[in-house]
C-alpha cells in the first residue's frame, strides 16, 4: 500500500464525487420522475446496450439516470445527496406525486448545515436531498 509517511503531500481534492448514475429499470417511468421532481428537461442517449438520461449543469458535478445490464436499482449502499435547490421542499412535494415515497421528511441538521430529507424514488433506490432552507 505504501508508506503513509513519505512527505509527498496529498493532492487536494476539490469534490470526493466528480459522477454519479442512478439506476433504473423502467428508463421511461424513472426518466419521467426527476424530470417532474425538478421541473426539468434530461437529454436522453439511448443505444442498443443502454440508456441514458442527463442532469442537466452548467457548472459542477453532473450525473445521470442509466438503465440497462448491471444496473440495479437499490434501497441500501450508497447514499447519494441531490440538491434541493433553494428549498428542498419544493422538490420533496413533488416525490409522491410522482410515484416515490419519503422514508425521512425534511430535517434539519443545523443553522449552519442547512435541512435533508431521503426518498425512495419510483424505481426503488434510496436518495437524499440537501438545500440550506
């Protein structure tokens, strides 16, 4: 593994998470999902092998919504915190209409922090939300 000792210092890392992919089994249905919660439009990439839906950023970390072999939606591992933009409320009313359920309402973790709340979204995968009101 090598010596942690060895005076290199580290390279800095600006943000421990540069991608992220949500799987789906149903692209269309879990497609449709964080467009509504978000009010948003995802440029589609869909080939023979899989598909794929695009957050759509300008700056910042970007990820998608991916169906096809190996991907497994999931409700334990990993939690993945979205940005619930100015208030997560906003986005969070909208996941029962759209077929998840909220298994944490919103919550606040403190002044400072801000709120998060956790969904299950329509294909079955555990998720979070974050904004600071």
């Amino acid at each position: 593994m090598g010596d942690l000792r060895s005076g290199k210092k580290a390279e800095k890392i600006k943000n421990y998470i540069s991608w992220f992919e949500i799987p789906a089994i149903d692209f269309k249905e879990a497609v449709n999902f964080y467009q509504y919660i978000f009010g948003i439009t995802m440029q589609q990439n869909i080939t023979a092998s899989n598909a794929m839906a695009y957050f759509p950023t300008t700056t910042g970390i970007g990820g998608a919504v991916v169906a096809g072999s190996g991907y497994v939606p999931s409700d334990s591992g990993s939690l993945i915190y979205l940005n619930g933009g100015v208030n997560l409320s906003l986005v969070l009313d909208k996941v029962e209409p759209a077929g998840g359920r909220i298994i944490m309402p919103k919550t606040l973790i403190s002044e400072e922090a801000g709120y998060f709340a956790v969904f299950i979204d329509s294909q079955g995968n555990k998720l979070a939300l974050h904004s600071k009101n």
